[in-house]
C-alpha cells in the first residue's frame, strides 16, 4: 500500500500530541532518583562507621579526608570526616571499599554553588544534626 509508512508516522506523532504530558516543573516538583544514582554528596552514618579508612585509601583523587583517634579500649574514633565534592570522579569506589557500609549517596541532584570552599562538606557536622554550611 502506498503510504503505509506515512500512516505509521502520523500515528506515532497523534499518539504524542493527545497523550499524558511527561514535564516536570522543576522548582516545585523534582524528579524521583533511581536507587543507584550517583550524585549529590556523601551521607554518613556514624554509628556504623569503624574509622577504618578505606573509604580514603579507595578515592583516587584523595576527595575523602579522615581523622581518627584510638580511645582508651583501642577503638577508633572519627574525628574529622571531609568529603570534597570538587574533587570528586561518583566512581562509587569508597562505597564498595567500605566494610560496614556507612556511606552512601544521597538524592540530591542540586550541588551547585559559587564558591570553591563551598564544595567542602563535614559529614561529622551533618551526620550530627546540622545542616550544610551555605557561606
């Protein structure tokens, strides 16, 4: 049939043009993020986290600094815990390093600021009530 092709476009284009519309409108609504997305910045859980270090060890571009301290049963303490999200490649390496999966990602997509030093989370300060220091 001559236009068979035709009749297969038009059909295609109807279906879009009357169907449910997909926008979002983004300052009000934002969209749901898969569970393995790779993003935003590293939530930790310090109940869990041992002070090992191989979070650190595991980060190519040393994005993860650490300081820990041994109290008097031989069990390490963080001290300080500074992720540096300018630095950061999302290669999900610190993540599989770590044994008792303390860290994770969370689900926030808007990371964007306008100074270098803002880039600078202390994930012992947030993991500890407070909120992200907007400087």
């Amino acid at each position: 049939m001559l236009g068979k092709g035709l009749l297969k476009g038009m059909k295609v284009t109807l279906k879009h043009c009357f169907g449910k519309n997909v926008t979002v409108q983004y300052p009000e609504e934002k969209l749901p993020m898969s569970p393995r997305f790779r993003g935003g910045d590293i939530v930790l859980d310090n109940e869990k986290c041992i002070a090992c270090g191989l979070c650190a060890m595991a980060c190519p571009n040393q994005a993860i600094e650490l300081q820990s301290m041994m109290d008097e049963a031989k069990k390490r303490h963080l001290t300080k815990y500074i992720y540096h999200s300018g630095r950061c490649l999302y290669c999900n390496l610190c993540m599989e390093a770590c044994p008792t999966k303390a860290i994770a990602w969370d689900k926030n997509y808007e990371n964007s600021c306008y100074f270098h030093e803002q880039l600078d989370v202390d994930c012992l300060k947030i993991s500890q009530g407070g909120a992200k220091d907007d400087e």
